[in-house]
C-alpha cells in the first residue's frame, strides 16, 4: 500500500512544500537536512506495510503475530507431542528397570527414549512402555532402532523397540493454527452445534482433523471421528483425551461417542521399465513417500482416491520410463472410494521390473 512512499518521494513534497525563496536544490542547506528525515520517513511506511501484514491473520503473517491474533480467540498453538511405544530389554534374571530409564538409538545424532513403568527381567526379558525425551516426528522411530542403555544400570544384555514408535507430533505448525482460526470465526459455533464440537476435538495435541456425525444414533446423539496430525489413525491415548475434553463441555443429555479413522491401506501394484542405472528399491521408496504425502493431503477432504493421480505420481519419477498394468488394491482405472469413518493411508508397492 506504502510502496510509492520513496525516500525520493517525500523529499520531492518537502522540497514543494518549502518557502519559494529557500534553495532547495540538492547540495543546499535545506536539502541535506531534509533527506535524512525523508530517509527515516520512508523506513517508517516499510513498517507501516509491515503492520498491515502482520495484523490480519494469512499465510504472509509471523508465527509470532499469528499466535497473538489467535489468542483473541481463545486459540492457542498445539504444543509437541512425545512418540510412545515399547522397549524389550532382556539380561540377567530379576533384574530391575527403574522408570525413568534412558534408551536412545545409535546414530550421531541419537533419538532418546524415557520410560515410563518399572519393569523386571522374567525368563531373560521385559517389556516396558517409553516415550521419546523430547516431543516431535523424529520420534516416530521404526522398529529395531532402539540399541543403546544410557548411563549406570547394570545386568542389562540387550535393548530394542520391537515396533515402531508412533504418534509423535511437531509444535502445530503455522498452517494448520490458521486453518483452526479461519474455522472459529468462519463457522460459528454455539449451543453445542457441530462446529462446537470440532473444534473442541481440534484443541486436543495430536489431533489433525476430525468429523462430526450429528444424531448418527437418534437425538441427541452425536459421534466424532478422529484422525491424528500425521492424517492416520489415531492412538487411544489421542481418542481418550479427545473424549475427555468433549465430555467436559458437551451440552446436558448429549450422547457423545468418539472413534478413531478407520485405516484403508491402499496398495499399488505395476509393471515398470526403468531408466539405465536406475533401482528398483529407490523408485519404490521415492513413489511410496509421494504416495504417503499425497494421501494425507486427501485425508477426510475426499471421498475417493482418484486412479489418476495415483497414475500421476508414478508419471512424474524421472527413473521410470514406462509402466503398464497399474493396479490400485487390484483394481485398474477405476476410483478407489473412501467411507465416512475412513482414510486412505499407503500400503504395500509392488513394482516388478
């Protein structure tokens, strides 16, 4: 808006706006006082472009200004969530896990692990819960990469996850914090409506969407399905605080059920012809991160995974050349549908050269 507010600009309206009889021109007294002025002047309408910015909610707006417009709302940012699973120690009989123990993986940069029951070695092993030390994805670690016992504890042999750790979630990130204010003052929610409930579900950590099923069961009677920030389905943990907090402030006498999405695994199988020097195992983990990403995009915002896009992805790996018989779970050219309660996440690839 202020664009046009040079320094040039306001020096030219007080060189116009100075006495006839005074030299203005550049080299005179009065220009070399003036243009530091039109100097901190036009520094001043920058700021003023900034405030305009910065105080209306959009994409263009600093984390930190969004958080305070939110805030009028009642929104606050979602705070990181810890990953969770279980560790399998295994040492000498008897021997005692304290909780609050220290795991972590073997790499450089190592992800640490707590847990968080006691736990003692019967018949060579024990099984505890642990979350990750710190909240965030790179928690969400797959199975097997737990190696390390941290600090002073002996009788310990072995330590590993025998599954992945899952549910852990970054600080909400700025797009999904606006999506949440858009909905508070897009669709008002009052007297215990289906936007009330939404959002109740939406300010739970770990929740990355959800839908609402009003009188799904008769009157008063409503049901939420959730689905976790990583656009799959939820841990119990997640549904439970979900239930607790809609319990908390649902209107009297409302009947209140909350499930988590169901997982519909899509599977893609093809025939594929493969550039010189190209392998196998990089294109299918390549089309299997662009499948995950393109699925959580469509996560509970469609109600059929299109066999085009599908064909799309695999069209757009420079590696392939050429493919035929594309199958999404067995089935060639044709929309996969989705269920209310479901979402689409990504399953096994199959691709035979």
């Amino acid at each position: 808006m202020f664009e046009h507010q040079t320094k040039e600009a306001i020096l030219q309206r007080m060189r116009d706006a100075s006495p006839k009889e005074i030299d203005t021109r550049q080299g005179s007294i009065t220009y070399d006082l003036l243009s530091p002025a039109a100097i901190e002047l036009a520094h001043a309408y920058i700021e003023l472009d900034h405030v305009l910015k910065f105080g209306f909610a959009g994409p263009e707006q600093p984390s930190e200004y969004l958080d305070l417009r939110a805030g009028e709302l009642g929104l606050t940012r979602r705070p990181s969530v810890k990953a969770e699973g279980k560790l399998v120690f295994s040492g000498d009989e008897d021997t005692i896990i304290p909780e609050g123990t220290a795991v972590s993986t073997d790499e450089e940069e190592a992800v640490i692990f707590i847990t968080t029951e006691p736990g003692i070695i019967k018949q060579k092993k024990a099984t505890v819960k642990a979350v990750a030390a710190a909240g965030g994805k790179r928690g969400n670690v797959d199975k097997g990469r737990v190696k390390l016992v941290l600090g002073n504890l002996s009788g310990i042999v072995t330590v590993t996850n025998p599954e992945e750790f899952v549910n852990g979630a970054e600080t909400e990130s700025d797009e999904s914090l606006l999506v949440r204010y858009f909905d508070r003052v897009r669709r008002p929610a009052t007297s215990g409506n289906a936007w009330h409930y939404r959002q109740w579900a939406l300010e739970v950590r770990g929740v990355g969407d959800v839908k609402v099923f009003p009188v799904w069961n008769g009157g008063g009677t409503v049901k939420l399905c959730v689905l976790s920030e990583d656009k799959i389905a939820p841990n119990s943990t997640i549904v439970q605080d979900v239930r607790e907090a809609v319990d908390a402030r649902r209107p009297v006498g409302a009947s209140v059920t909350v499930v988590p999405a169901q997982e519909l695994k899509i599977n893609v199988t093809a025939n594929v012809t493969l550039a010189s020097g190209a392998v196998l195992a990089n294109v299918k983990a390549l089309f299997s991160d662009k499948l995950k990403a393109f699925l959580a995009d469509l996560a509970f915002q469609s109600p059929v995974v299109p066999y085009n896009r599908i064909f799309g992805l695999l069209l757009d790996i420079e590696a392939v050349t050429d493919f035929k018989n594309l199958t999404i779970n067995g089935v060639a050219n044709q929309n996969l549908n989705i269920g209310d309660e479901q979402v689409a996440v990504a399953g096994t690839v199959n691709f035979v050269v």
